[in-house]
C-alpha cells in the first residue's frame, strides 16, 4: 500500500540520535505552522484542506529539504473548519450536556500532502507540541479522537496511525471502500457514504439516462482508483461499456491535462464520469477550455458535485449541465449567521482568520500586526458578501464533532456497576482509554437538528444519502448547483434513485436527454448483433428472422411467434395468422363449384339426347351402354371437384381423393371398354375372325369391373395403412396458416393418380392402332384425341401442382380434374351430338354405310 512508506517517513523524520550532552534522548525540531488550536479538558483534533495547492520543489537529495509552502485558500474547506468550532461551542454553551467538561480543538491544515498528514496526526498525539512518537507531552489535555481528512489517501495514512492504539478517527469527506476495512482500519468512521454506494448510484444513473458509452476519469490516488474500479464494474453490469478510463497524474504539475483532453476530443463519448477532487480536475478543464473542447455531460462525483472552485464563469460553456452526487445537504441552525458574525479582532486564535478576510474582501494586511490593521481594516461586514455558506461539507464535520460530543456523553453518564467493560466497569471521564470511547462511539445513536439520524453500521459507515445536482446558469449569469434528486438506501439495504428529470437543464439549456452511445439504437423488429473486436456496446442492427420479432429496442434476441400467429409487417408483434383453403366464400372457390356444378349437366344433358335418339344409327353404333354410363361417369368426375373446396373435415379428407380416383377410373375403364368394343367389332367383321365370340357385351363390363377393382384395391390399401387427414401447414408460406389435406401416403396417392395414367395411355394407343377402321362407324379417331389431351391435361398437372402452395394445390387438381373431363366430353360426344341435333341427314344407316364404303 502506497501510505506504508510515507508512515515511516513520517516517523524517521521526527527520530534523531540521543545527544551525548543531555540525560535523555531528544528528538530534532520540526517546523509545525498551519494550525488553530483552542484549550478544553478534552481535545477533538481535526486535519482540514486550508489551502488546496502548494508549491513543489524538485529534491536535490544533498540537503534536507524545505518546508512545504501552502497556497491557494479554500474558503469551501474554511467554512467546515469554522462548523466544528461552532459545534464545540455550541456543546460547551449547553450546561446539561457535558457538565464541568470543556471541548477544545486542535485543527491542522494538511495542505493536499500526505506528509502533512502524517505530521498532523503524530503532532496532535503528542498533546500539540513537538512531534513525539507514542508520548504525550501535554497530559492535562487528553485528545479524545481526531477529525479529518477530506482525502481518502490522507485518511488512510491517518487511519494506520491512529487504529495502532484505537483513537476514534471521523471522517467527513474520505469515502475509499478500503476504509470500511475493520481489520485494516479498527477505529476508522465516517459522516460519508462508501464509494461502493456511491459507485452504485452513478451506475444507476447512467443506466437511468439510457446512456451505454460513458468515460471515466479519475485521480490516482486510493480515492480515485478505488472509487473508479467500482464505478466500471457497476456499469459493465448494468449494460454499459467504457469508451476510455484515464488518470488524472496529480505527481504532475499539468495532471496530464492534454493527453486526457485529446482522448476526450477524440472519443464519441459523450458523457464522462470524474472521480476526483475539485482542485486536481480544474487544470484538466482548463486545458479543455484552451482547445475549445466543449459538448460532454459531467458526471460530478461527491468531491467536486458543489465546488465553488470549478463554479467559475470562465468554465461555463465546459460545466454548464454538469450532473452529479452530492454529499446530502440539511441545516445548521444557527450557524450562518454565527459565520457571518466572524471578525479577526473577536477570533485572535484563528491562524487562517486574517488569509480569509483577504479572499473574501479582496484586500490585503498591509501590517501584519495582529492589532493594526491596513488595507483590511477588519471592520468590513461580513453581510455585505454575497458569499454561499456551503451546508454539505460543513453539515457532515458538524455531525462528527456531535458524534465525539455523544460518545463522551455516554461515557460520561455510565453507572459503576452496568458499564460495557469487565465487571461492569465504567471509564473516568478524565482518565479513559482511547479504547473506552471507541466502544461508545461504535454504540453512538442521535439525532440532529434537522431530524436526520446519525449512527454507524459494523463497517463505521453511517446511513446513504446523496442529493443529485445539475449545474446551471442562473438568470445572474452564476454558475449554481440545483437539487434534482437524491439517492439514498432504506431498510433492508434497498437503494433508491428518485429523479425530477423537468427539472433538469442540459447542454445549452436543453431539457431533452443527450445520446451518449457508441451505436444507434436497434428500432423495433431488429436485434443487436455485435461487432469483432469491439465492446458490447458497439454492435449492428439486423432485421428479426422470419417469424420472428423484437417488441423493444435493443434487443438482444428475436422472439418466435407461436404456430398460430405471425409478425406484422414491422416485426413488433405477433398477429393471427391469416387462414388459407379453397373455400366457397372466396371468389375462386365460387367459380370453381358454379363451373363445376354448371358442367355436371353438360354430359346428362347428352345423356338425355343419347336416351332420346338411342334407336339412330349413330347413338346405336357407338355401343349404347357403355355410351351412358361414360356419360354418367363424366357428370360425377365434374361434381366429384366439390370435394376439394371448403373446409378441409376429416371426413372430406377421406373421401375425396378416393372417390377422384373410382370415377375417374370408372370413367377411364368406359373409354378403354369403348376402344376395345370397337376394334373387337370391326376386326370380327372378317372372314374367319376368331373374335365373333368376344362381340357381345361381356367383354366391356369384363373390362371396367377389372379396371375398377385395382383401383378400388389400391384405394383400400391406402385408406388401410396411411389414410389422408386434415393439416394445418404454417411452414410453407410465411404468415399463412395453410389448412388442407394431408394425402397421408404420398406414394399412394401418386400410385392411384400413376394408375389413372396408365388406364388412359392403353386406351389411347389402342384407340391410334384402330385409326384406319371405316370412318362412318370408327369412334377410335375421337378417343385417340380426347385420351390425347387427357394425358396432356395431367402430365402438366404435375409440375403445377408440386409448385402451387395453398389454395391453389387443390385449385390446380379441380382443374385439372375439369379440363380432363371436358376433353372427354368435347372430343367423344359433342362431334355425335352435332350430327344428331343439327345433321340429322347424315344420322342413317346408309349414309354411314357409304361413307364407309368409299373410305374403303
């Protein structure tokens, strides 16, 4: 740890040899100035940052050297130097509270050094006299605990030294996690929140702004690294990334001021945490404002959230909409106008008294008699500045000095007998341990002047709360810090981030959020998808897959809608999916039944000619049986295509395929009987023919009871083992859901509709062989073209309907089924009712004897 060696430091410095001449060993004399000190029975010791800055001289190490030189005074630090000697008078002028017991104080100005630090606490140790180690000069003034630093890494170094023999240590501005430490640290407490919890609250805070690209720069110091290490991993869980992480280098005189401004030029971040003390990030703005850097939110930690210093209006245009934590503010009742009261003639003790009347009032002491006084006459009134009492800071070293005042009343009051020591001992007020009042200020519970309860958990650390502040220009043209929030833990370790973000002003007066992100935002219907190389905060936007959707920006995944639904259009919702099948309420599907229905009369209408004009020589001549029942099977094939439209039922789904296939073998095993009866008819008609036995009507029916039994088996078999069912499809057309027939086994169904196909090509190459009968009684000449284009009709059926999704799949089947019939009805019948209706002269026996005649 970095403060061990300065410890020792420390400590060597105020060591020296024994002197031969004298009795004992004495030590070398230091130079201790920067101090007020006031006598009491007991002594509350305090460190405070007088002045921020001090001069650095580069050590030659060939001589001892100098003393450090403070400058720059801190009216800020001033003020809350001034709260605890207010609260020790305060205390002294109650009567009732620590009676015939006098508080003073002991206050070091630690100037920003550690070393300072580290003599301050061994200064005050020793009774306020020579630095001593591990004596007491001044016995009659027992020192109670100390008060101070403001600097974690001061505190620390303070901390080590004190918890070696348990003096009570209150810090009211140290908030490094590491001081939480009770093994470290056993005698360490603090008015402060931890910066684990404030570490938490910025997090939240930028997740509150939905800002995922952040900087951070911090001060390399215990507070700045461990506060910034807390800071980075409280982002990174909550969804955030670092653009660039920075340390301010305070062993610099420049604070690596313009390599951190070019990385914030540089940066498409534009928001950036600070984690540092006022006083060390000033020159870093100011380098920013020599570059005309401008355009970043500033997120204040509790160090800098209310800094005057950085409150001038040279920073404006860098430090206008700044936002941060802030250490709670509250009352000090009383203690405003006491401050305003204060006058150098009436506060002789005050060493830092005369440097303050300077920065206030612009003047100087021409004299430094502590009498006469010139230039500042001391008289000046202290209402006429317009100066801003700082509360926070102040409130918390008021808080402490009445966390030591409690603590010594406790001990105080004990009762021989029921003390929280052996045998229930009690401690003497004037002769305890620095141990005994540590159990009491562990133990110490009270409450302020503003009802804010003061108390310290098992770590030292008291009850969280900040107030969050937004930096604006008021209508004077100051720069001011505005209460906008707070953020705070309740019972239960539960933490709390109340906002008014109306109340907010950003950049030039913006009262929208600024963007602060390394990639746009993935809109609705897109997921992020990320980058090679690049943080999770640097990612592309890609359109949600299909069926899926994104109802939220940034989405990481898509969501699948369910079986049922679909995305809509923008992909940010699911909706019904729209249902599919060849239905009577669609135009289509009316069309295809009116058409269907309307064309189931066209063959029974011929049926009734044939029944009609059955004695003509042409209805006679074309086999009058098996002419009828082709017509009856032709009107079923047109009526069988109603099967295929409306609801896809499972009682529809068994049937209809099955009863397609029977007709149409049915009416298929008619042609081929006719073909056959014809060839059969006219090669008997030869001398000698051996086929005069197979002319008679057996043959024909022989023909279509055997065509229809394979094709009954096959359907058999199909309904037996793989039967169709109803299906709903939602893969084959996006955003559809398809209902309609599984035809269960495909293969049987190809096999049944293969079948068809083949009963067909033997009718039509029987009907071409018997092309050159007599043409007055050849009826093979129409088949061969009607079987011609039924073959057509369903051979360009097949690609159709492998290609048709939906509706259309039963659609191109119907017509299929309407456009095959047709053909068989239009080649085989319509030419016979032609001659019957409109050519009844050429409807006789001798005309169609002679037409044959001379074709022969």
């Amino acid at each position: 740890m970095q403060s061990v060696p300065i410890i020792l430091y420390a400590i060597a410095i105020s060591v020296c040899p024994c002197s031969e001449s004298e009795k004992g060993c004495s030590l070398s004399r230091l130079s201790i100035d920067g101090y007020v000190r006031h006598p009491g029975d007991l002594i509350i010791g305090a460190t405070f940052l007088i002045h921020v800055n001090r001069i650095q001289d580069k050590p030659l190490f060939t001589s001892k050297p100098t003393e450090l030189q403070c400058q720059t005074f801190g009216l800020d630090y001033y003020q809350s130097m001034r709260a605890l000697i207010f609260a020790v008078e305060e205390i002294n002028a109650n009567p009732t509270f620590l009676p015939n017991i006098t508080l003073g104080f002991q206050i070091f100005d630690t100037c920003t050094a550690l070393r300072r630090a580290a003599q301050g606490t061994l200064w005050m140790l020793s009774g306020g006299q020579e630095i001593t180690p591990n004596y007491i000069c001044v016995p009659e003034s027992r020192l109670a605990g100390i008060i101070g630093d403001s600097a974690s890494v001061r505190a620390i170094i303070m901390a080590q030294i004190l918890g070696l023999s348990r003096y009570p240590q209150i810090s009211y501005l140290a908030t490094s996690p590491i001081l939480s430490n009770r093994d470290l640290f056993p005698s360490f407490f603090r008015t402060i929140p931890s910066d684990e919890f404030q570490a938490i609250g910025l997090a939240k805070l930028v997740s509150h702004f939905g800002w995922t690209w952040v900087g951070l720069l911090a001060v390399d110091t215990d507070y700045g690294q461990f506060g910034i290490q807390l800071v980075k991993q409280e982002i990174v869980k909550a969804g955030a990334c670092v653009a660039f992480s920075e340390d301010i280098v305070t062993g610099k005189s420049n604070r690596n001021a313009p390599h951190i401004a070019q990385v914030i030029k540089e940066s498409t971040a534009k928001v950036v945490i600070v984690i540092s003390a006022d006083y060390d990030l000033m020159i870093v703005l100011e380098e920013l404002l020599k570059q005309n850097i401008t355009g970043r939110i500033w997120i204040a930690s509790e160090a800098w959230a209310t800094s005057s210093l950085l409150s001038d209006k040279r920073l404006q245009s860098i430090m206008r909409g700044t936002i941060g934590f802030a250490i709670h503010g509250g009352k000090i009742s009383g203690f405003p106008e006491y401050f305003k009261s204060l006058s150098p003639s009436a506060h002789l003790y005050d060493a830092f008294i005369r440097e303050f009347w300077e920065q206030a009032f612009s003047c100087k002491w021409l004299n430094q008699d502590n009498t006469t006084f010139q230039g500042c006459t001391g008289y000046e009134k202290m209402e006429s500045l317009k100066m801003k009492i700082d509360i926070r800071i102040t409130l918390n070293v008021y808080s402490a000095v009445y966390a030591f005042a409690w603590a010594l009343k406790n001990l105080y009051d004990c009762k021989p007998g029921s003390g929280p020591f052996k045998n229930g001992y009690c401690s003497n007020i004037s002769s305890f341990r620095p141990w005994h009042l540590l159990h009491y200020m562990r133990n110490v519970h009270f409450e302020t002047k503003d009802k804010t309860m003061i108390y310290f958990d098992a770590k030292g650390n008291p009850p969280a709360i900040y107030d969050i502040v937004n930096w604006w220009v008021n209508a004077m043209g100051a720069m001011e810090q505005v209460v906008v929030g707070s953020y705070s833990s309740v019972s239960g370790g539960e933490k709390t981030l109340t906002l008014n973000n109306s109340a907010i002003n950003w950049i030039y007066r913006e009262t929208q959020v600024p963007l602060s992100k390394c990639s746009q935002s993935c809109p609705v219907g897109f997921m992020k998808v990320a980058l090679p190389g690049k943080p999770s905060c640097c990612f592309d936007c890609v359109r949600c897959h299909q069926g899926e959707i994104s109802n939220q920006t940034d989405a990481v995944v898509c969501t699948q809608c369910s079986k049922e639904t679909w995305p809509n259009l923008q992909q940010d919702q699911c909706i019904p999916r729209s249902i599919d099948f060849l239905s009577y309420e669609d135009l289509l599907g009316l069309s295809i039944a009116t058409l269907s229905i309307s064309s189931s009369a066209v063959p029974l209408g011929i049926l009734s000619i044939f029944i009609i004009y059955k004695s003509t020589p042409i209805v006679r001549a074309n086999n009058h049986f098996l002419s009828c029942l082709l017509l009856v099977s032709l009107s079923l094939c047109f009526l069988c295509s109603l099967g295929f439209i409306g609801y896809p039922q499972p009682q529809k789904c068994l049937l209809r395929q099955v009863a397609f296939g029977m007709v149409f073998a049915l009416c298929i095993s008619c042609v081929l009987a006719k073909t056959i009866t014809v060839v059969i008819a006219f090669t008997a008609t030869k001398p000698g023919s051996k086929l005069r036995k197979w002319t008679g009507g057996k043959v024909s029916k022989s023909v279509i009871v055997f065509c229809i039994g394979i094709q009954f088996c096959i359907c058999v078999m199909w309904l037996s083992f793989s039967p169709p069912f109803p299906e709903h499809d939602t893969k084959t057309q996006p955003g559809v859901i398809i209902y309609s027939c599984n035809e269960g086994s495909p293969y049987t169904f190809w096999i049944m509709l293969g079948y068809l196909g083949l009963l067909a090509t033997i009718s039509f190459i029987v009907a071409f062989l018997a092309r050159r009968l007599p043409d007055s009684f050849n009826e093979a000449k129409f088949i061969t073209f009607s079987m011609l284009a039924f073959l057509s009709v369903w051979v360009s059926f097949i690609p159709s309907y492998l290609s048709a999704h939906g509706k259309y799949t039963v659609a191109m089947e119907v017509f299929a089924i309407l456009s095959s019939s047709w053909a068989v009805v239009g080649c085989i019948f319509v030419p016979k009712c032609y001659i019957i209706l409109f050519k009844p002269n050429m409807n006789s026996r001798e005309n169609l004897m002679g037409k044959g005649k001379g074709q022969r």
